[in-house]
C-alpha cells in the first residue's frame, strides 16, 4: 500500500516526502558535527505485543534508539506508514550491520489504545517481519490506557488530537510527525519530521554519536 502510493505521488501532482526516496544532498562526514541533547527521553508503563507491562526506558536497551509514536489504523502517508516505512529500512540496515545490530534499536509506540491493543499491535508487528524472523530489532508497543499513554505523549512533546468521525469504525487522528534518536543515557539527541525523516540522515546522526563518543574517549 505505501510503495503503491508513492508511485502514484506524481501522478497527483504532490511531492514525495523525502524518506519514501533518496536524498538529493549529500549529509556531513560522521564525527564533524554536534546533536546537542534536546532533553530526557520519558519514560513510562507500556504493553508489549505478548501483553506484558513493562517500562518504556527498558525498550531502549540499545546505545541508541529510534522512537516513533504511530498508531495502526493510520492511513496519511505522510504520517505513520512514512514512518514505519523508514524504520523497517533501518531494520534492513540492522540485519546487513553488526555494529549497528550492538547499537541500534527501533521502538513504535500507538497512541491508540483503544484500538491498538496488544493482539492489534502484535499483528501490525508481524506485517514488518520476514517469514522466520526472531531477532528483536524492532520493538512494537502499546498502552493499557489513555491515562498511561498521555503522560508519554506529554513528555515527548507529541501532539496528539482525536477526530470523531461517524462513518468510521476505528479511531482518526491528527498529529505531527516526530520520530526521536535517543542516546544511552535515555537523552533525545534529534528529533524529525516529515522534511527531514530518511534512514539515511537517521543513520549518519547514529555514525555522528558513535565517532564523537570515540574520539571523546
């Protein structure tokens, strides 16, 4: 479905948000720039897709994590699948990268409750894995609640707004989109949205950290 729209971007006279192809420029040298700490990362009580209630933070058991908020049912392509559709190109980086399998985890966390629960999410997580697959590189999650989700959304500085709509049997949202790099010290390190979301810029932040944590050292 989102390969399918894509294709059809310029037929509609729109322009495709950067992360569905390659960038037109090229990115700086690892280890030449700064990602100056944008703030903590919060943390908070989730479900997992096996319905277990675990804490956000012991998700990010990586040096680095890419945390989305994204929700099922979301059908804007400029909003959830754009962002699911990039982090399942970082797990194909993953699998290809020893390194970045020691230091690179992916975190999707529903801000639909309601509808995401934990069978739901579970399911969305199986759409992105590979016949056989068993290595956790990308972790789906949920919430019990709303109640345990805002806090969360709060923190994380995620906009979210429910739209009730008649005709619909699931829930519609609007959101800004904002995928967050996370450091080991649970610290946000870049934040992206739709201009600037493409594995490529993720990936060279993630090299960025590594050479300027060596060179530190």
């Amino acid at each position: 479905l989102v390969l399918g729209f894509v294709i059809l971007y310029p037929l509609l006279g729109m322009s495709v948000p950067i992360g569905y192809g390659k960038l037109t420029y090229q990115l700086p040298d690892p280890g030449s720039y700064a990602l100056p700490s944008l703030g903590p990362a919060a943390d908070g009580e989730v479900l997992t897709g096996d319905g277990e209630s675990v804490r956000l933070h012991s998700t990010f058991d990586k040096e680095f994590t890419v945390l989305a908020f994204i929700y099922s049912s979301c059908n804007d392509e400029d909003g959830c699948p754009l962002s699911s559709y990039v982090l399942y190109q970082l797990k194909d980086e993953i699998e290809k990268n020893q390194e970045l399998e020691k230091k690179l985890k992916l975190v999707s966390l529903s801000f639909d409750p309601r509808f995401d629960t934990p069978e739901m999410i579970k399911l969305y997580e199986n759409g992105f894995k590979k016949k056989g697959e068993v290595k956790d590189y990308w972790e789906f999650l949920t919430t019990k609640n709303e109640t345990k989700l805002e806090p969360i959304l709060k923190s994380y500085g995620q906009d979210v707004q429910r739209i009730n709509v008649s005709d619909k049997k699931v829930s519609v949202f609007s959101h800004i989109l904002r995928v967050y790099l996370i450091d080991k010290e649970k610290t946000i390190r870049n934040i992206y949205n739709v201009d600037f979301l493409h594995k490529d810029m993720i990936l060279n932040d993630v090299k960025n950290l590594i050479a300027l944590g060596r060179s530190d050292s």
